[in-house]
C-alpha cells in the first residue's frame, strides 16, 4: 500500500497480496541459490548458502505465518455469518 494513499480491501485481502509478494520473492531467492550452487564456484555457494539460510528460510516462515492468520480470519468469518443467520 503506498502512504497516504487508503485500502478499502479486507484484512483477508490485504494478507493474500502480501502473501503473493512474499511467495514471488522466495521464488527469485530459491531460483538464485540453484544458479548460484551451479556455477560451482567455491564463493557463490557460500552466497547461495546466505541466501537459502537468511532469506528463503525466513520467507518460508513468514509465508507459513501469514498463511495461518489467513486460516483463522477466514474461520472468524464463518462463525460471523453463522450468528448472523441465527439472529
């Protein structure tokens, strides 16, 4: 979201984009490291090892993160519109 600028999408919404953007930089990181590991240079795979350690691993985490907030959202919306049908 650029400041200043208002999101009228959900939470749901705005987590799925993040999501997506996280899952588009892990693939460049993972694509990196296996044209890192192949050129067979003793330094770029220290630098692929970096790369898949710092930054794939924990884009791996935060997309797991994200994912199950995005799990409990869409449950909270369903028990929301269970009680609405109720009243």
């Amino acid at each position: 979201m650029v400041a200043g600028k208002s999101n009228s999408k959900s939470p749901r919404a705005q987590l799925g984009e993040v999501l997506l953007h996280l899952r588009q930089v892990q693939s460049a990181v993972v694509v990196s490291v296996a044209a890192l590991k192949r050129q067979n240079c003793e330094l770029d795979a220290d630098i692929a090892t970096v790369l898949q350690r710092s930054v794939a691993d924990r884009l791996h985490e935060q997309i797991e993160r994200i994912e199950a907030l995005m799990d409990i959202l869409t449950e909270e919306r369903r028990k929301d519109t269970r009680q609405d049908r109720q009243k």
